[in-house]
C-alpha cells in the first residue's frame, strides 16, 4: 500500500522482505540485513549464519527513525518465518520477556540480541525520580511523617528524661 507521509511517526513493518518496499529500504539500517536478492539473512557482528539457515530465520528488528520515533520492522524470506517472528509479538506472556534491540526467530524459538548501547541510563537517579509527579508527592509526605516522628520522639525523651529525675 501507499505509505503516506511516515515523517514523525511511529511505524510497524510486517511482511516479506521481498514483497515489503519499506522493509526493503531499510535493509541497511538492519541488524540482521538480507542478501542482495532477498534469499537469506546474512551473518553479523553477533551471530554467524548459514545461508540455508538463515533462509528458514524470521526477524524483529527494533530501529531508530531520527526525531525521537522507532520503526519495528518484522521481516523474514518467507511468510511462514514471518509468522514465527510475529508471534513473539502477538502473545502477551512472550512479550514481557523480549529484551534488546532485535531477535531472530525459528520453529525452535527465538535468540535475543542487543546491538545499541543504553545512552537513556545517563540521568541520574535523583532526576529520574524528580521527573515523576507521584514520586515526588510520595517524598513529601514520607518526609512530612518521617519529620513528625522525629519531633514526637525528641519530646517524649525530654518528658520521660525529667520524670526520672
């Protein structure tokens, strides 16, 4: 179909790399990039793949669109190796664990990779915690109670302190 205008936008790419243009485009930006005539995926800095091999492999690739969007490109040779990558996807109790930027696909199960290095773990902790409104109300008032029990505590040392005198 027609794509439009994806300036800005979030965008999901499902589908056979070879019938997919979009998907296509991005082969460079890949991980795991594809052939040049689209029979197989080719071996990277992390994994070495047989071509037989990497014909029978589907992929989840999440990438970098520039101006703070992701594209998620979930490609393979075949329709069958697509559904293998897309079913990680599709299913919430296999959801929560992918982890990493990428992860290949097969009838056996799935390889999890991670290629970008985490630049978002920078700020610090005290500014993470800042940046959330309920976080600091939650402060405030563990620190309003924490306050009122030192105060009762100093005063009821004073008081027991005199009557043993």
């Amino acid at each position: 179909s027609e794509a439009g205008s994806l300036d800005g936008q979030n965008t999901i790419l499902i589908g056979r790399i070879s019938e997919n243009p979009l998907a296509a485009a991005q082969n460079d930006a890949l991980y795991f990039r594809f052939s040049d005539d689209r029979s197989t995926i080719l071996s990277n800095e992390k994994m070495l793949i047989d071509p037989a091999y990497g014909a029978r492999l589907g992929t989840a690739q999440l990438l970098d669109a520039g101006n703070g969007t992701a594209m998620l490109v979930v490609t393979a040779v075949r329709d069958e190796e697509v559904s293998y990558a897309a079913a990680y996807l599709g299913n919430t109790a296999t959801l929560g664990t992918l982890e990493g930027d990428a992860y290949i696909a097969s009838s056996t199960g799935i390889q999890q990779f991670k290629f970008k290095a985490d630049n978002d773990k920078t700020a610090s902790l005290y500014d993470q915690l800042m940046s959330q409104k309920d976080m600091l109300r939650l402060v405030l008032i563990g620190g309003g109670v924490t306050l009122i029990l030192a105060v009762a505590a100093v005063f009821m040392i004073v008081k027991y302190r005199k009557r043993g005198k």
